[in-house]
C-alpha cells in the first residue's frame, strides 16, 4: 500500500508538492491554515511576482538549482497551454546596469542554454527611458509570468482532481499534523509529514529557527497592460535593494514591483518606493500610459498595493528529512520558480525512505 502523506501549507510550494506526490500514486491530505482566495501577511504565494527568472540568475548556480529551475520552467510552459491555468508565456527582457554586474567578462545567465529563443539584445534597442542607467548587457528569452490567484485556484482543482483531500486547520507541530491525514470522515494517522508551511515552517522545525530570514516585498497592480515581461537589475545606488519588474499578468493588468527587504516583516506600505516602482516602469515600459496600445488609460490606474513577508531562509531552501519529517521552506522569492523541481526533490526523499525500509 502506498504511503499516507500529509502535505502542510497551500501556498504554491505546499499545492505543488502535494499534487506532485499524488499524480506518482501516494495518497495524500493537504492540511493548510490559509486555502486559495484568503488573503495574509504570510500567505505570500497570491501576491508573488511569479515568473521565470530571479536575482541569482546573473551569477552560475549550483547544478541542484539548476535542476529545479530547468524542471519548472518547461513545466510552467507546458501548463501555460491548459486554459484557464492563469500561465501565459511572454517574452521576457533582462536589463543588466554596470553596478549589478558581479563578473568580468560576463555573456549572459546560466540559463542561456535551457530556455527558448535566448538572444543579446542590440543596446540600439534599448528603451529610451533606459538612458543614464549605465545598462552593460541586456537579453531577452521566451518566459512566462502567471497570475497567482488564478494558478493557485488552479492548482488545488488539480489536487482534488488527483485525489487530494484538503482541511483547513492550523497545526502546531508535525505530531500534530500526523495524525490529521483524512480519511472519508475521519481522521488517521499518516505516514509521512511534508513541512510546506513558507515562514512558519521554521515554527515546525526548531532546530532551524535561527535560520529563519524574512524577506519583505512590496508590489504595485495596475489596470494597465504592458507588452513584455522587463527586469532591470538594481539601477539605484542610494536604493541598492530595489529593481525593477514589469510582469503583465495573464488575463488582468500589470503588477509592477521589484522590492528585496531582508529581515523585514512589518506590515508597512512605503509610499515614495511605490512613487519609485511607478517612475522605473514608465521608463522601461511606456505603453503602460499608451491609449494605442490594449487601449491603456493614459495613466497608471491602481488596483491595489500589496506587501507580503517571503519564506527566506539563511543557507537557502530547506529539502530535507528527518525520519518520517519532510521539510520543503525558505525559497524566499523564488517559489513559483522553484516549485515543481522542489516537489520532484521531496519525491526523491519518500522514495528514498521506502528504499531503505526494505533493506
């Protein structure tokens, strides 16, 4: 018989993790404080960016990284075709100022050889507005962005489709979440936990606490549409922790954002850097106020303001096991990104396990 699993968290690492487990034939239950559709500081994954790219993509990656990133991108491309998935594919555009450059003779990211129809942008090309950020090499490439409300939604429905059974309900420990596997009407023990809880995975596993690095991000969605997906690198010295990211969402507006807050979890809005955001997204992307183009309003149009506190973690993402334990927290900003290699790594873990009971 396979083993039960319980999964903890429904963000997008947790609902990955626990349909992953399931299309391989384990029968798992999905225990989760905050489901698709609720909205808290902490429950990150619907306020996310959510493409294919992030900040250690101008410096070689380890190949375990490499692995995740290559798994998901060409998942995430194959999901973009399944309507209603809220994936779309874009063309995506890197811009890279002399002061994020981190390498002498520097061609392009690690990734250059993975994804589709990578190629060095002529500076000819450059957006007007980029004048005066020292920009020294630019790229573009077939990426993806994804709306996050509508994924996630998407992704529970595949659970449920692929037999996951979900309860809300705050755990305390992994003890706790053990004995919570469903089971019809009733609850029996598990066999195995899987601790996708993003920030509060810290709280379930003790030992790690000191690990523990909250990475606040602030975003901007506007009504408006923009062409492509652009990244600027860090462009502002007196800002070093800020960029630029201009992520058309699939469906609805544009989210504009580009905000790295390490050990910062206040709820706080900051308004001159949502006056900044607006400022670096018009220089790289005019047609956000182009009636020409989508029939955009001729100004930026606001939705609404968000904050979210990231899952980061010292030493990066926790993958690991500690007897029937499964830990899977702390990819900070890169969740989306990162998910499908990430579950494909957990599955590994069980499969390890049930290797060495037999032996």
């Amino acid at each position: 018989m396979k083993e039960r699993i319980v999964v903890i968290g429904a963000g997008v690492i947790g609902l990955t993790t626990a349909l992953t487990l399931s299309r391989r034939g384990y029968l798992v239950s999905l225990v989760a404080k905050e489901l698709p559709g609720d909205e808290a500081r902490f429950y990150t994954s619907p306020y996310a960016g959510a493409f294919f790219y992030h900040l250690d993509s101008l410096a070689s990656k380890g190949w375990l990284a490499q692995l995740q990133d290559i798994a998901s991108y060409y998942e995430f491309l194959r999901v973009a075709q399944e309507p209603g998935s809220g994936v779309a594919e874009r063309v995506a555009e890197v811009y890279v100022p002399r002061m994020s450059m981190t390498e002498t003779g520097y061609d392009g990211p690690w990734f250059k050889d993975v994804v589709r129809n990578y190629e060095v942008i002529d500076p000819k090309e450059y957006p007007a507005g980029a004048a005066g950020d020292d920009i020294v090499f630019a790229f573009r490439y077939t990426g993806f962005t994804i709306n996050p409300v509508q994924y996630l939604h998407y992704l529970l429905y595949r659970c449920a489709q692929s037999g996951v059974n979900y309860v809300r309900r705050t755990v305390g420990s992994m003890e706790e979440a053990k004995t919570l596997f469903l089971d019809g009407d009733d609850f029996v023990e598990a066999d195995l936990v899987v601790n996708c809880a993003g920030i509060h995975g810290f709280d379930l596993n003790s030992a790690d606490k000191e690990n523990r690095l909250p990475v606040k991000g602030q975003t901007l969605l506007v009504e408006n549409v923009a062409r492509k997906l652009i990244i600027v690198e860090a462009m502002d010295a007196a800002h070093a922790s800020e960029s630029l990211y201009v992520v058309p969402r699939a469906g609805y507006g544009t989210l504009l954002t580009g905000t790295y807050l390490y050990h910062d979890d206040s709820p706080d809005v900051d308004a001159g850097l949502t006056e900044r955001i607006r400022k670096r997204a018009l220089r790289y992307a005019p047609e956000l106020v182009d009636p020409g183009f989508m029939k955009n309003p001729e100004q930026l149009v606001e939705v609404r303001q968000f904050v979210g506190i990231r899952p980061g973690r010292q030493g990066g993402v926790n993958v690991s096991r500690d007897g029937w334990r499964i830990h899977n927290y702390g990819s900070a900003h890169s969740g989306y990104q990162n998910s499908y290699g990430l579950a494909n790594r957990v599955v590994r873990l069980v499969q390890e396990r049930a290797l060495k009971s037999r032996l």
